[in-house]
C-alpha cells in the first residue's frame, strides 16, 4: 500500500447533527499517487443505529490530510456527541494497480 490514511480522533457534527465533518493524515509512502476515501460513521444509541455516508475528492500526494462530508441515511435520525464507529476505504491509484485498504477507528463525534 502506497499510503495509509487515518481519522482525527474527533470529528466534528454539522447540520443539525444530520452531518459529520470527516477527514484525518494521509500518510503517503510513494509519490506521484491519487487516492479518494469513502466512510461511514455508524453510531449506536438507545433508539438504534444512526449511519452516515460519504467520499472524500481526489487527492494527490503528497497532500497531508483528507476531509469529506458524511450525511445521515434517515432524515429522522440523528448523531450526538459521543463515541462512534468510523470505517473508511481508500482507493489508491497512479500506481500498477488501483488498490483498495479498508480501515476502522473508534473516534468522538463533537
């Protein structure tokens, strides 16, 4: 893997709480590499699970951090302050052959 991105360990709401403000490094090893990541937030609470999605732009090294938007899949729900789960994929390209890495941190919504 050309690269390995991570999550700030706090992302930050947005909209209502219907949006988190996604992103964290990038942590390139080679150059000359584009990559865009895709996440989900997911976060359990008592009335059930609240998931939002979203995917970053294309960035191209050696650009040091990523950010995206993730919206809520139900306009009924919504996040709150607290620990969530957050899964990325991140599609490298520019290389022999696009790879993909998936990756989950334990982050707090703010």
């Amino acid at each position: 893997m050309s690269m390995k991105p991570n999550f700030n360990p706090s992302l930050t709401l947005r909209g209502g709480n219907t949006e988190v403000a996604a992103g964290g490094p990038l942590g390139w090893t080679d150059p000359g590499r584009r990559c865009t990541i895709e996440v989900t937030i997911t976060q359990r609470l008592d009335s059930g699970e609240v998931v939002a999605r979203g995917e970053s732009e294309e960035y191209v090294s050696p650009a040091p951090t990523w950010d995206a938007v993730a919206r809520i899949d139900h306009p009924d729900r919504f996040l709150r302050p607290g620990p969530a789960t957050a899964w990325g994929k991140v599609r490298v390209s520019g290389g022999p052959a696009p790879q993909p890495d998936e990756w989950m941190n334990t982050i707090e919504l703010r």
